[in-house]
C-alpha cells in the first residue's frame, strides 16, 4: 500500500470518527465532546504508521483508547483502534502476534469480570465480555490467520523457485554431458581420418623422388579419408537431426565387428598393423559396441599420429567381456613426424570405457615383461626395447564382469602409465 493510500486511510477514520462523536456515539462523561476528539486523534495516527512501525502503532492506539475510556468511550475511536491491532499483529513480529492474541483474550475476560463485578449482574459480564472479545480478539485473529496464509505462500513460492533452480541445474548438468559425448564422438571420428590424411600429404610434400604411381596411391588413399570422414559427420549430423527411436539407427551405428576396415585404414596411411581376433565373434551390446569401435580408432590415430610400426591390435571375445589390446613402437621423443594433438584421446577413451563399466590401462610396457607373460592378451612382441600398449576390458554381460580380474592383467608391465613418450603424448 502506497503512503498516499495509507494517509487517505488515516484521514478517512478520523472523518467517520469525527462523524461518529458528532452524532453522540459515545457515553457522556461531562467533557466537551471535542476532547473526544483527542484520543481518536492518537488512534488515527496508529493508521498512518501501520506498515512502517506496527508496533509504534499500537502504542498510539493503546494511548488513544485509554484516554477515550476515561472522556468517552466513543465508538469511532474503539473502531479505529481494533485497526491498530490488527496492523500490530499481521505486521510486527511472529512471536509477537502470537503474544498479543494470549493478551487480548486475557483482556477480554477481565473486561467481563469487572464489568460483572461493577454492575452486579452476571449479564453484564456477558455482554462486556463478548464485546471486548470483538474489539480485541477477532482484529488480532484475523491478522494472525492472514499472516499464517502469506507465510505459507511465501515458503510455497521459495520451494516452487527453489524446483526451478533444481531443474534449471538439471538440465544444464544435461547440456553438458550432451555436449561433452557429441565432443567426444566428433573427435574419435574425425581425428582418425585426418591425421592419416596429415600423415600422407606430409609424405608426399616431403618426398621429392616419388614416381607419378606411388602419388596417385598416396592421393586416393587421401581422397578416400576424405570422403570417409564426410560420409561419418554427414551420418552423424542425421542422427542429431532426427527424434526419439528414429535415432538408434542401427545400419549407421559403428561396430567393433569393423576393426578390419579401422587396420585398413591405417595400413594404407603406411603403417605395419598386424589385427588378431581371438574367441568367436558375437553381437554386443550397442553401448559396448560402440566404445569399443571408438577406443580402438583413436588407440589406432594415436598410434599413427605418434608412434611407429608395428602395430599389434588384438580383440578378444572371451566369456562375459571383450579385451581390446593395441600396441605399437615408440615414436622418437621430440621428433617432426608426430602430429600435434588436443590431449583428449586418453581422457576419451578411458571416459569411454567408465560409461560401459569396463577398465582402461594405457602406459610404457617393456617387452620382457610380455615375454614373462604378465598381459594376458596373448600379445606377441618381437624386439627389444619399450612399447605404448592400450589395453581395454567391456563388459556384455553385465556391468562388474569387466572388473573382477582385469586389475591383474590391466596392472601389470606398465612403467610409464600416462607418460608423454613415443604413442602417449596423446
């Protein structure tokens, strides 16, 4: 309520009391009636401050009424002053409303027992007992009742706020994970088309004694990634575009089963990549499905863009789980043939493996401890020296099956786990 509100409020009372007392609506008690005047005066002035200072406000009126009951009373400034308590109680403190009810029921029984004691009639006692009651129990009722409601919209108004916030978060924590798996997904699938593209144009453009055969195999294998990698985000951007289940399109989805054309691929970039496929092959679960198709291309980019041949890829279907192993020779530390990369392969992959429940190891590896027969992929490395190796464990049949032992043959051989030598500066 505005304050010229308030004040027409304020005026309007002192008019009607005004009004009243002229009429003779008060006891006369042998004073001039403008001395009525006075505490009705003193009342109206509570109004003014009703919101501001509730409780400023009832020391006005308790002021006016107690002047009006020794010159009066009047009932214009009775009626003003049920106002004042009203304001006190909705607007003053909780506790304090509270107080005030317990006071003003106490009042009104005592008016009733005086009044009954004064005139020696127990209908008196009634009678001043129900109209103290009205004066000052029902304004302070009312006002308690209202404040009770507007609390209980305010406190129905900060949890409905507070569900917003909450599903506002939730569908951030949703965006991200949206974009995170789109990001993830883009850079599996471009990065291996184009480092083998990067890969053979350097090739080409370092080499000056090329015969005119050998550029025209670099340059289709070239064209063919390209063309490939349009195909896979042309794919992609359909699968974005559509809705609902029309989106699991199965004929699009990539599959572990196509390891043979992820070799080839890398073959034809110039390296040796020799693939083992050990068990018999089986449908899988679409999840593990594709994060084994993802992990092994980008275990393969990497390879291509920082190790060196040969390349050993083993997938083995054994039991509840398939092992997924990719090793490859390391590249020279600090050398010019490694391309530069954006440091997520690792993170992706092993993100991968988590979301399906399987275990990722990727490090150093030294050949004899594969010699001793430490790795159970039934790797064979010939040579000396280190090697990267990538190894990955799925589970498709549940989610601990990847678990249970994958520790003993995930841990064992690796001497620079994460490190940036030769294929893991990824």
């Amino acid at each position: 309520m505005g304050m010229k509100q308030v004040v027409l409020g304020a005026g309007l009372a002192f008019a009607v009391g005004v009004v009243l007392i002229a009429g003779g609506s008060h006891l006369e008690r042998g004073v001039p009636t403008w001395v009525l005047v006075i505490p009705l005066a003193f009342t109206c002035a509570g109004v003014l401050v009703r919101q501001r200072a509730p409780l400023a406000s009832l020391g006005l009126g308790v002021v006016g009424i107690v002047m009006d009951g020794f010159v009066g009373p009047s009932l214009g400034t009775v009626l003003v002053f049920t106002d004042n308590l009203y304001a006190a109680a909705l607007y003053g403190p909780a506790r304090f409303a509270r107080v005030l009810l317990g006071i003003a029921g106490a009042l009104a029984v005592v008016a009733g027992a005086v009044a009954g004691f004064l005139y020696e009639d127990w209908r008196m006692l009634a009678v001043m007992g129900v109209q103290a009651g009205l004066v000052l129990i029902t304004p302070v009722t009312t006002a308690v009742v209202l404040r009770e409601q507007r609390d209980r919209a305010a406190a129905e108004r900060m949890r409905a706020e507070q569900v917003a916030r909450l599903a506002e978060l939730d569908r951030q924590a949703a965006v991200a994970a949206e974009r995170t798996r789109m990001a993830r997904e883009l850079h599996d699938m471009i990065a291996n088309h184009f480092s083998a593209i990067a890969i053979q144009s350097t090739a080409a453009l370092s080499r000056k004694d090329l015969d005119r055969e050998t550029v025209r195999m670099v340059m289709e294998s070239v064209r063919e990634n390209s063309v490939k990698g349009m195909a896979e985000m042309r794919a992609m951007i359909g699968l974005l575009r559509q809705d609902g289940d029309e989106a699991e399109n199965e004929a699009t989805r990539p599959r572990l089963a196509d390891a043979e054309t992820l070799v080839e691929r890398v073959r034809r970039a110039g390296m040796a990549v020799e693939l083992r496929v050990e068990g018999e092959a089986r449908e899988l679960p679409a999840a593990v499905d594709l994060a084994g198709y993802r992990i092994l291309q980008e275990a393969l980019t990497n390879a291509l863009k920082h190790g060196g041949s040969p390349v050993s890829v083993v997938v083995g279907y054994e039991g509840a789980r398939v092992r997924l192993s990719v090793e490859n020779a390391l590249g020279e530390e600090g050398g010019e043939a490694g391309l530069p990369g954006a440091g997520a392969g690792l993170i992706g992959m092993r993100e991968r493996a988590s979301l399906v429940g399987g275990v990722f190891d990727a490090g150093v590896v030294r050949d004899g401890a594969l010699r001793d027969g430490a790795l159970r992929d039934g790797v064979e490395v010939g040579g000396g020296g280190e090697r990267w190796r990538v190894l990955v464990v799925l589970p498709t049949a549940g989610g601990e099956a990847a678990g249970e032992d994958a520790g003993d043959s995930l841990g064992r051989g690796v001497t620079g786990r994460f490190s940036g030598m030769g294929g893991g500066g990824w």
